[in-house]
C-alpha cells in the first residue's frame, strides 16, 4: 500500500474588504464582508468547486468583524488560512490585543 501523506497547507493573506462592502447598503456590510473573505478563500486556497461550506471561520475572527457593527467593518484584514483536506480554516495572524 501506498504511504498517505497529510497535507496541511497554511498561508497568510490580507484581504482587501472595501471594494466589496462598499457595494451594499451600510446595514448588509458586515455580512457581505464574510461572504468576500470566504469567496476570497475558496479561491486562493483551491476548495473544490468553491464550496463556501468547507471555508469555516474561527469564532474570535467572526466577533472581531462584527465587533464595530453591521454598518462599519475594517477596510482590509490579515488573516491565516491552514487547509487539511478539504476544509479551510480561517483565524487571525496575529490575535488582537483586547
């Protein structure tokens, strides 16, 4: 039998965010800002047929955006992307001071 190798790929990007919230009406913001970091990621990170499903967000990741509100979310954002298998996990580079 063939030894299985696990891959465990892992890269840090920043993700400019305003192109794409600026798009929406101020109270859908946010929410279209989580939708560009995981189209964002599934791209990058070559998911298979781009299944945001499989692009999973840390739970500090998704409170530090929604953190200034529905209307106002940061402009660009550095974020470290480690993929094993088929799932994406999302998570800061570095973690937040407060």
């Amino acid at each position: 039998m063939a030894a299985t190798k696990s891959t465990k790929l892992e890269r840090e990007y920043v993700i400019p965010l305003r192109s794409q919230w600026l798009r929406v009406p101020q109270y859908e913001r946010t929410g279209r800002a989580i939708k560009a970091i995981k189209k964002f990621i599934a791209k990058h990170m070559k998911v298979p047929e781009r299944d945001l499903q499989k692009v999973k967000l840390d739970v500090y990741f998704n409170n530090e955006l929604w953190f200034r509100g529905r209307a106002s979310p940061p402009h660009k954002i550095k974020v470290k992307a480690i993929k094993d298998g088929d799932t994406v996990n999302v998570t800061f580079v570095e973690t937040p001071q407060y």
